[in-house]
C-alpha cells in the first residue's frame, strides 16, 4: 500500500497561510504538516527529522514548502533545507514566502508575453522600473527582470537610502546589477517614467503610485502591470481584469492584478503538483517559477 503524501509546511511566521495549504491541497498532498515560529537553526532538524523517519519508499512521497513574508530568509531556508538532504533520504523544497515568488513570477510571465506579442522582443535590453520596490514582490520581480537580461531601477518612494541598501543586498546575493533611483516626488516620478520601457508597480494593497498625466508623459512606456487588486489601483487607468489591453492617453499596454494572478495560480499549483509526481527532487525559488509561469502561457 502506497503510504499518504505529506508536505511539510516550515515558516518564521506565527501562522502557516491558509492560501498554502488549501493549494497544496488542491494540489494533492494528503497531508499537509505546519512548522510556525521556525528559526533557521531550526531548519536542518526538522528536514532531517522528515527523511529519516519514513524509509526510502516513504520519503518519495514527502515534499518541504518554506513560506513566511521576507525572501533573504526564505531563500536561506532554502539553502538550509537542502544541505541537510542526506542521499539517498532527499525530498523536495519549493520556497514562496507570502506568494511573492509566485507573484512575481507571474507578473513577470505576463510582461514578456505582451513584450513578444507587441513590441517583438523579450525583456532584453529593456529599462525596467519597480514601484513598490521594498516589498517582496518588487524585490522578486526586479531580480528576475536583471536576470533575463533588463536593466533595472528600483524606485524610492520614501527613503533612497532603505531602497539601496535592498539593492547592495540583492546585487550581492544574485549576481545582478540593479540600481535605486529617486521617486519620492511627482516630478522624479515623471523623470524615471520618461526612461523606462516597463514600469512594474508592487506597492502596498490600495496604494495608488502612478497616475494616467504621469504615465502619459513617458512616450517610451510600453508595458505597466501592477499587482494590486485593492481600490485604487497603483496605476490608474490599469483595470485589474486588463491583461494587455491600451492604457487610455498612453502608449504603454496594462496587466491587472487578477490576469497576474491567474498565471500566479497556476505556477504555485503546477509547482506543488511537480513536487508530488516527479521523481527528481527539485530545489525551486522565484526564477524557478518564472521559468514555471512562461510555460502557463
């Protein structure tokens, strides 16, 4: 008899996401196994704890997801996770704190597709700007756009100095070159905006950080996706069902949060599933999901 599916849930949070565990559900795991307050010290015993306690055959149908809300520490738990894999006793681990891998995955999915679709080339060579770029969405998202190619500004909305010290970290972790510009004013807003090609807006829920007069003033502007599904959103004039579709006075195209967050679905869903039926054990973060999320489309 085949034994039940189990995935074990490790976060730093006080609390395991709901969202998490229904999809792993969905997914097929038959049991899904919470680790909430987790300190990285922590880690390595609880994986080893995992693989050793079910024999080989068991531990094929064991898999790790790392959730949480900052990425720098889901990524070490990550890297924590797989250097306690004691071959043969080796699982799966897939990362995606507060669904920002995921979502930024998909955003990012989204923005090639239409930059192929309309303006015939990838995200090579593109002027990308992230708005929002502190939180773990806009961090994601403009590692992956330095990754493939894009040259990459994170926008200040407050403090240029909080913004750069996010950047000399992701600069050193992932062997990117991005760089922190100003935005805190509309008028440094208009000046990155007239040299950007794809403006990624990732600010906070009901945060508007662009407007349609400073949108309309960057004739270069080709794509703005924004990932806030909360009223209003942070580029005004981008519905959040927009996926592709001309932003009034511009001449850039919109992606909504909810086009973004369908490819987002599925990229979690395809990834989870992955874990559970392949039997290679994957080590997956946010460039995995990317590379996950271009395939939905």
């Amino acid at each position: 008899m085949e034994k039940v599916s189990i995935l074990h849930l490790i976060t730093a949070a006080k609390n395991a996401s709901p969202f998490d565990v229904n999809m792993a559900f969905d997914a097929g795991f038959d049991k899904i196994m919470p680790y909430t307050s987790v300190e990285m010290k922590e880690v390595a015993g609880l994986v080893q704890d995992a693989i050793f306690s079910r024999g080989p055959s068991g531990v094929k149908r064991e898999s790790v997801f790392i959730g949480g809300r900052d990425i720098d520490v889901a990524m070490d738990m990550l890297g924590l996770a797989k250097k306690a894999m004691v071959p043969p006793f080796e699982i799966s681990v897939f990362a995606d704190p507060s669904g920002a891998f995921t979502t930024a995955a998909g955003m990012m999915a989204k923005v090639e597709f239409h930059l192929i679709k309309n303006f015939g080339g990838d995200l090579t060579g593109r002027r990308v700007s992230v708005f929002g770029a502190t939180g773990p969405v806009g961090g994601c998202t403009a590692v992956i756009a330095a990754k493939y190619g894009a040259e990459v500004k994170m926008v200040a909305h407050r403090s240029l100095a909080d913004v750069q010290v996010k950047v000399d970290s992701y600069n050193a972790r992932y062997g990117v070159k991005i760089s922190a510009v100003d935005g805190a004013s509309d008028d440094s807003k208009i000046a990155v905006l007239k040299n950007t090609d794809i403006a990624l807006c990732a600010a906070a829920a009901g945060v508007q950080v662009l407007s349609l007069s400073q949108m309309a003033q960057a004739k270069d502007l080709k794509i703005v996706a924004d990932v806030n599904a909360v009223p209003p959103t942070g580029a005004e004039g981008v519905d959040v069902f927009a996926d592709g579709l001309p932003i009034l006075g511009t001449n850039a195209f919109g992606i909504g949060a909810l086009a973004i967050g369908n490819v987002k679905y599925k990229t979690q869903h395809n990834l989870l599933k992955s874990m559970l039926e392949s039997e290679k054990k994957q080590y997956l973060d946010f460039l995995s999901a990317f590379e996950t999320a271009r395939k939905t489309l």
